[in-house]
C-alpha cells in the first residue's frame, strides 16, 4: 500500500496527512475510543444495548465499503467477500469460543447482562476505524485503488473479519437469554 511506502521513506508525510484529517474524524475517533473504553470495567447492560455496538459498527463498515467502492464496479465483489468472512469469522469464533467470558451472566428478572470488562471491544473498534482511515487514505493517494479487486477484497474481507467478532460476542450473549445460565458458568480460555 502506498501509504506505508510514504511514511517508511518520507516520515514527515504522516505529518502532512493528520493534519489534513477533517477535525470531525478525531471526534469520531475520540467518541470511539470513549465507547471501547467504557467496556474496559465490568457492567451492567440491557439486551438492547448490547446490540448497539454490533449493529453500529456493521452499519460503519458497510458505510466504508460503500464509500470507498461504490460506483467502481468492484460492489458486488466487496459485498461477498465481507458477507462471507463476517459469516467465517462469526463461525469460527463461536466454535473457538462457545461461551460469553466468564462472569457474564443474564438476570431475566431485570432484562440487563452482567458484563465483565475487556479489551477486545477497544481493539476491534480501533481496527475498524484504523482500517477506513488507512483506506481513506490509500484512495486519497490512488483512486486508482478503488478498481482493484485485491485491494477491494482485502479491505471488505477486514470489515467482514471485525464484525463477524462483533456479532459473534451479541450471539454468545444473546444465547444466555434462552437458555440456562449455568451452562456458561466455567471459564474460558480467552480472557481479554
């Protein structure tokens, strides 16, 4: 990617190119930052609530996707390859990792999760976002990028790998609210 060649042999670029970042990116970024971080600490959460994060972040990536490649004709290639690693990601988290992190529990008499704090939250916010602001980028220094197919699928199958995470976290979650919550009650392997 160009982007990476710039900065590796003419560092003062990155210099350039944050300054040249709309101030409303930050403030995005900021108020990004600030919801990952608030699921650092354990807490409480009402079922829909817990769906805010999955779908807004799904709702930001196909925004991306759009963005970055529609009217190129690369759309229905993008499409298919975030539906399908979202699809891959999802499955092969669940399968990894059936059960929520341990001390998650369900109280069906207040409808709100119990939710232990993590890190991985943080993080996938903060790849999403990382990953359209190198895409941006990338297209603001070749446009040219935008008709080419492994650049389209690398960018979609990123978006799609993120959220696959995302839905697969809401899915575990969603799982304590039909069935037992003793069936989740030892811990994982996982723990970020």
């Amino acid at each position: 990617m160009m982007i990476f060649q710039l900065v590796a042999h003419q560092p003062q670029a990155l210099g350039t190119i944050v300054r040249h970042t709309p101030h409303w990116v930050w403030g995005l970024l900021a108020a990004l930052l600030a919801l990952g971080a608030s699921q650092l600490a354990p807490r409480r959460a009402s079922p829909l609530r817990v769906c805010l994060v999955p779908v807004s972040l799904t709702i930001f990536a196909i925004y991306g996707l759009v963005a970055a490649f529609g009217g190129s004709g690369q759309e229905a290639g993008a499409a298919g390859a975030w539906l399908g690693a979202t699809i891959g990601s999802l499955a092969l988290s669940l399968w990894r990792f059936p059960a929520p992190l341990a001390g998650t529990r369900f109280d069906p008499a207040t409808n709100t999760f119990a939710l232990p704090g993590s890190v991985l939250p943080l993080l996938l916010i903060a790849g999403i976002f990382l990953t359209k602001y190198i895409v941006g980028i990338e297209l603001a220094l070749q446009p040219s990028q935008a008709q080419s197919a492994p650049f389209v699928l690398t960018v979609a199958l990123l978006y799609g790998a993120f959220n696959g995470l995302f839905v697969a976290r809401l899915a575990r979650l969603w799982r304590l609210t039909r069935v037992h919550p003793s069936r989740f009650a030892t811990p994982q392997t996982l723990k970020l």
